[in-house]
C-alpha cells in the first residue's frame, strides 16, 4: 500500500515538472482525435455518395437487361422461356436484396401482358417517390432513380425504374423497378466506422510512444533553461554553454548568455559604484575632519583664554578663516561634482567667445601668477573671428581657470604658461601648456578620479576635485581633456570645440 501511494506521489510529481510536455502531447493528441473523426465523417459521407452512384450504375444496367430480355419474351411470345427467366430474377432478389418488379403501364394504348406482369406498384405498396419515379418513366421513357428513407421497407431504398419499350412503336408498355435495400450493413458502414476507430486509437498509442521517446529532449532543455535562470536568480553568472545555437531553445541560451553578461557587468558596476561611494565618504570625511579639528583646536584654545596676545590671537582667527574657506571650496566643489555627474543635468547652450573667456580669466591669473613672476603667451586666430563656440559661459571659465590655476602651482620661478586657439576646419582646438614639474607616467591615468592629489609640495592645498570637475564640464560641452605630460618638462591639455557657425536660433 506504501509502495503504491509512493508511486502515485511520484506521477503526480513528474506530471507536475513535466506540464509543458503533457500539455503539448494533449494538444497533438486533441488535435489528432478530431482530424480522425472529420475524416471519418468526411469518408463516410463520400463513401456512401460513391457506394449509391456505383449501385445505381449497376442496377440500371441489370433494369435494361431485364427490360431487353422481357421485350424480347414478350414479342415472340415466349412465355416458357420468360418462366424460367423469372426463376433468375427471383435468385438475384434473393441474393442482392434487391426486389425486381415488372409492371405494366395502363397508360399504354398496349401495356405489357398480364403474364409477364409480376407486381402492381400504387401508393400502399411502394413510397411516393419511388411511384414517381415510375410515372415518370412511363410519361418520359426514360430511367429515373431516388434514394430515402421508405416507409414501406422500413430502411433506406434505392429505387431505379428502366422503360420497356415495344419493338416498332417505340411505345412504353411497362418498367421494370428495381428496389435495393439500402443499409449500413449493406454498405459495410460499421466495419469502415470500426477500422477508422482502430485507427485512431492506434495512431494515438503510437503518437503517446513517440512523445514520451522525443519528450526527453524538451524536458532537459526546458530544465536546462530552468536550471539557468536559477543560477542567474542567485547571481552566479557563469558562461551559457549554447548546444544547437539555432535551434528555438539554442535562441533563448543564447539570450540568457547576452542576459548573463550584462547582469554580471551590472554586478561588477555596482560593486565599483559601491567602493567608489564607500571611498568617496570616507576621502569626504578626511578632507572636513582635518580643518574642523584644527578650527576646534583654535576655537577651544581662545575659548579658555590661554593666549593674551593679541597678535597671536589675530593669528588663530586667521588660520580658521582660512581653514572654514578650504571647507567651503571643497563643499562647493563636491557639489558642482554632483552636478555634472547627474545624467539629468543639462547645460544652457549659447554662443560664446572663447576669445572673451580667456580675456576675462586672464586678469584673474595673472594676479595669481605675480608671486612666482608667470610669463604668459596667448595665441589666437585672427582678431575678426570671435572663435563662437556653443556652451555655458560660466562654466567653460570655471574649467579654464582649474586648468590655469594648476599650471601656476606646479610652474617654477619666471615659468612660462601658453594658451594657444588653433580654428581647424569648423572646429576649434585649445591647448594649455606649461613647463613646470609635469606629472608622473604612474600617476597620468589617475589624474581625473575623486580626491586624487598629487604628493607634491605645491599641491598640499588640492581638494583632488578640480581636474575631475573640469572633465565633467567638458564631457558636458561634448568635448574631453586629452593630457600629455612628461616629468621636469611640463603638462599640456588639450580640448576640442565645434564651432558655432549659425546665430539664427539664438536671436
């Protein structure tokens, strides 16, 4: 009993893992059963059309024998010999269940004789229109048949009613009607219905054998994919081994593998994303906590009035003066970085003169260049040509000045700084090139991320936000910064600009 509920569980099991299989068998099975009953009906039904055409073909032609042979008796007045004929007549009744009656025309200014008539036909003795159809025989001389159901017989009869006509005259003097009983036993209905429903069932044991042969397939490669989708549900993004690539389930693992691939670059981007965060609040963290260390310090310190001297006390105002400016630099940085990272930050377009941008950063260096005496040269196309580009004015100066102002950091004494526009075609290209300590081969890839700073002494002061801000503005403007940098020789950035050939929109 334990053995058998196990063997049930276990079906009802398999049925469950193997629905799509079963239901696709059961929709073969559907669609064969209903193909086997159409054609069933549809042979039946012309089986019995060409049964009824074929034996009134041949009862036609045994009603002319007849018909010719009666003729012939009665012309030569061969009574005898039509006796011993009638004998046949009553044998081919016997054995094709056909009733053969010979009948005369009243009608007929000469019907057949009496003793050649075997049978009267009226209303009682044969239906309606198997009578009419003699009628019309003895009206038209010709062969008239009907099939229906008879009330007479009890059955469907086929009724074929032949002319006899005399010798001469032509005249129809009687017919011979033939009445076949017409039945599915007769036609071997039953035995056809019985070989079509043996067929059916056959067909169907067989299409059970080849689908549970051939529905291993499915079911592996269904469990495959199933297998599949649960490893990428578990983040294990390992390579899809693709068996027949172009096969309907070969498509789908290749799908899943393109679907793998990305999931496991989202995955690996999100894990970047997630350090690149973790680095960025702890490199945030250490930028603020230095100054407000010393701010506190300083604050605690004149808080307890230790120092008296007003000169030193002076002093300490100036320090945190200057320590809450460095925080309000890197705060303000760290949200114009926010920005321009922000994939739904757009920036206003108009045209702009780069000839105008350097001319007003220009008064800003050059102060900031006096200490270390910064030589500048400044080269542009000729003086007609504004040099249009489309951007934000603000914010091309602001990336401009990043760039300048690092040049004057890492320039020496009475160092030189070129700012060189070059028109190209209709684009602009803008080179700032110094020749101070230049940068490290090691440290040129990673000039642009987050808090980078150089170990420099002149760069004790960077937020490591300045060059990563400027590229952010240039992405903006659909440009980038290309650097080319070689130790104790100089750095040179480069950016390209399209021009702005039309004002019309902008008026």
């Amino acid at each position: 009993m334990k053995k058998s509920r196990n063997s049930f569980y276990s079906l009802i099991r398999w049925i469950k893992h193997n629905d799509v299989v079963l239901k696709i068998y059961a929709s073969f099975v559907i669609v064969l059963v209903l193909t086997g009953v159409l054609t069933s009906l549809i042979f039946i039904k012309l089986y019995q059309k060409n049964y009824i055409a074929s034996h009134t073909k041949l009862l036609k032609n045994q009603g002319k024998m007849i018909a010719k042979r009666v003729k012939g008796f009665e012309k030569n007045k061969k009574q005898e010999r039509f006796e011993r004929y009638h004998v046949y007549i009553d044998e081919l009744e016997r054995a094709d269940s056909t009733d053969v009656w010979i009948v005369a025309n009243p009608n007929a200014a000469e019907p057949l004789r009496e003793s050649y008539v075997n049978a009267y036909v009226d209303d009682k003795s044969v239906s309606e229109n198997t009578l009419d159809a003699v009628n019309q025989t003895f009206e038209k001389g010709r062969v008239f048949h009907n099939s229906e159901y008879d009330d007479v017989y009890g059955t469907v009869t086929l009724s074929v009613s032949v002319p006899i006509k005399r010798s001469g005259t032509g005249e129809v003097c009687g017919a011979i009607l033939l009445v076949s009983m017409i039945n599915k036993q007769t036609m071997g209905i039953d035995d056809g219905k019985y070989m079509i429903v043996l067929s059916v069932a056959f067909s169907v044991i067989i299409a059970l054998i080849v689908a549970v042969v051939f529905s291993g397939n499915l079911s592996k490669s269904i469990f495959r994919l199933s297998n599949h989708i649960s490893l990428l549900a578990r983040e294990d993004y390992r390579t899809i081994e693709v068996k027949k690539p172009h096969s309907q389930i070969g498509l789908l693992e290749q799908s899943l593998g393109r679907l793998s691939k990305k999931l496991k670059k989202a995955s690996e981007e999100r894990e970047q994303l997630e350090k690149v965060r973790r680095d960025f609040f702890a490199n945030v963290s250490h930028e603020l906590r230095t100054p407000i260390t010393v701010i506190r310090g300083y604050t605690e310190t004149l808080s307890d009035g230790v120092i008296k001297d007003h000169d030193k006390v002076e002093e300490m105002y100036g320090r945190m003066l200057l320590e809450c400016r460095g925080m309000e630099r890197l705060v303000e940085d760290l949200f114009i970085l926010s920005k321009m990272q922000n994939p739904d930050f757009q920036i206003e377009m108009e045209p702009v003169s780069l000839k105008q941008i350097f001319d007003d950063i220009r008064r800003s260096v050059y102060e900031l260049g006096k200490e270390k005496k910064i030589q500048w040269k400044l080269e542009m196309p000729k003086e007609e040509d504004p040099c249009l580009i489309l951007g934000d004015y603000g914010r091309l100066r602001q990336m401009f000045f990043v760039i300048l102002d690092n040049a004057i950091k890492f320039s020496q004494e009475n160092g030189v700084i070129e700012i060189q526009v070059i028109k190209e075609d209709e684009h602009f290209q803008v080179c700032i090139r110094d020749h101070g300590v230049g940068i490290k081969s090691e440290e040129l890839p990673y000039i642009f991320e987050k808090f980078y700073t150089s170990k420099m002494r002149q760069n004790t002061k960077g937020t490591g936000l300045g060059l990563m801000i400027a590229r952010g503005i240039a992405l903006k403007h659909g440009s980038d910064i290309r650097v080319e940098s070689k130790e104790n020789e100089g750095s040179a950035f480069y950016f390209v600009f399209d021009e702005c050939t039309s004002l019309e929109e902008f008026e």
